[in-house]
C-alpha cells in the first residue's frame, strides 16, 4: 500500500526497511496474530537513535480488528537541528500508513 521499495525480515531479530532505507530497525517481538514490537527509526535520526514501536492488534469481534499503536524514545531533533520529529512521524502513521491503509481497505481511523 505504501507504493515505495520495502523489505522485512520477521522474525525476533529480523530487520526491516521502508521508503528505500529512510525507516528502518529490528523485530524485537512478534507474537502472532496480536503484537508486535520493533525498535524504529528514521535516518534523519542521529546514529544509534532508535524509538520504540508497539503495535497490539485486536479482534473485538468477528470482522471487526482494533489496532493500537504506541512509539516511545523519539528524539527531540534530527540530526540536522529540525525539532519536528515528533510531528512528523506523527503525521507519517496517519497520512503514509493508516490513512494508506484505510484507502486501501475503505474503512479505518
């Protein structure tokens, strides 16, 4: 859905890449069909910076799945002194993924 070159490995420990190399990180957690857990980051970042991603996925009902994501450790700057990374990879879930995804699918956030 996101239409840019992507690779994932996963499985704990496995890498994964997104928009040609600009995020990426490792699985540190998979749990089937409900979690999962990924230490994330941007290469805007400083080196070494990574957040943490939890993604907890729920079905409430038959047909009916909630996903909630939480991402903690981001940093308060980029690498190059912007100050809006928190807004930006906010902005990022909801226009690149959830709002890609519910195009897609037709329902969602």
């Amino acid at each position: 859905f996101s239409m840019a070159p992507a690779e994932s490995t996963p499985e704990e420990g496995g890498a994964f890449m997104m928009y040609g190399g600009s995020l990426h990180g490792t699985y540190e957690e998979l749990v089937p069909p409900n979690r999962i857990v990924q230490k994330w980051r941007f290469s805007s970042w400083e080196d070494g910076v990574f957040s943490k991603v939890v993604i907890a996925i729920e079905e409430t009902e038959p047909g009916n799945t909630v996903v909630k994501l939480v991402q903690t450790g981001l940093p308060e700057s980029d690498k190059y002194g912007n100050e809006d990374v928190y807004d930006t990879t906010e902005k990022g879930w909801k226009d690149n993924i959830f709002g890609k995804i519910r195009r897609v699918f037709g329902y969602g956030v």
